[in-house]
C-alpha cells in the first residue's frame, strides 16, 4: 500500500484514502496538486532540453560556417572589401604560409589593385598608395613636399614589405614559398 503525503498537514496517508485521518483534508486534492507539480516539472524540463539542443545546432552551425570561411583568401577578400566594398572582382591570389599573408589582385569601381594582406594582423597595404606616393614624391611642387611623400613612401613599404615581395612574383624572378591558389 502506498502512502502519499498530505498536502495540508503533512501526514501520511494511504493513497487508496479518501481523506486525511489526520485533519480530514480530501485526497483528491493532494492527488491533484501532486499531479500538477508533476507536469510543471515535465513542462520545466522540456524547456531545457529544448534550449540545449539549439545551444547545440547554433553551435555545430556556427563552427562550420566559421570554418568553411576562413581560408586565407576567403580572410583576404574579406578584409578587402570592407574597404572596397563588397562589389570587388577578384582575378589572382598568392598564399605564402610561412609569411602568411596573402597578395590578391583584383579591381573595384573599375580600376586595377594590388593588395597585400598580412593574415596575421589584419592589415592590408595597396599598391595604389604606394604608387600614389611615389607620383607625389616625385611631382609636388616644393622639395619639402616632395621629402614628405618620399618618407611616407619609406615609412609605408617598411609596413608592407610583402608589396616587393609581389613585383619580384609578378615578374617571374621568385615564387619561393608563393603558391598561386585562385
Ligand atoms: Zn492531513
């Protein structure tokens, strides 16, 4: 014979009683707030179960898309376009692991660019400032002026010296450690 506890005053009782000996509370009603409580547990745990079987899909998701979007040219284009903007046309990238760092060419708005991308910081350098300082260094009006762009040109190839790094490629004199993978 099973007993159960009465919900007024705690006592047990026969579960075939129709009411508490003790204070004369009827059984159904303990009955029926035993089965209530059962079913706000079961609601509670379904709740969870839920919440940790989407912790695991969001999880699984997550990991694969991260994954599958971090070849160094899918990192290289996208550090790309956030300064280009998305509408970028990609024509050629080198990888060099030991250096990691990418050179990607490609053209935005129509015009032709040449990134070097170094995948360990997350900086790009563009061939086109240095070009840019270059054709100043050489036609400003004053000799000041033309000193200024010659130390920003020096200072910027000291930060992307991957950018010689692509003439020598371009050129066809080196291709060490320079695999061409797009
Ligand atoms: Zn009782």
């Amino acid at each position: 014979m099973a007993l159960i506890k009465c919900s007024e005053c705690g006592a047990d009782v026969s579960e075939k009683a129709l009411e508490c000996p003790k204070c004369g509370c009827p059984l159904d009603i303990t009955k029926q707030m035993m089965s209530d409580a059962k079913k706000r547990k079961n609601k509670q745990l379904y709740a969870l179960i839920t919440v940790i079987i989407a912790i695991i899909i969001v999880s699984v998701a997550g990991v694969f898309f991260v994954k599958h979007d971090n070849t160094p040219g899918d990192m290289a284009i996208r550090i790309i376009k956030k300064d280009f903007g998305s509408n970028i046309s990609v024509e050629s990238i080198y990888y060099n692991a030991e250096k990691n760092g990418c050179i990607v060419k490609f053209s935005a708005n129509g015009e032709d660019n040449t990134a070097t991308v170094h995948l360990d910081d997350k900086i790009a350098g563009y061939k086109s400032v240095m070009d840019e300082y270059t054709n100043k260094s050489k036609t400003s009006a004053t000799e000041k002026e033309k000193t200024q762009y010659a130390q920003q040109l020096l200072d910027y190839m000291s930060v992307y010296d991957m950018l010689w790094e692509y003439d020598l490629l371009m050129n066809g004199t080196s291709e060490d450690g320079w695999e061409k993978i797009k």
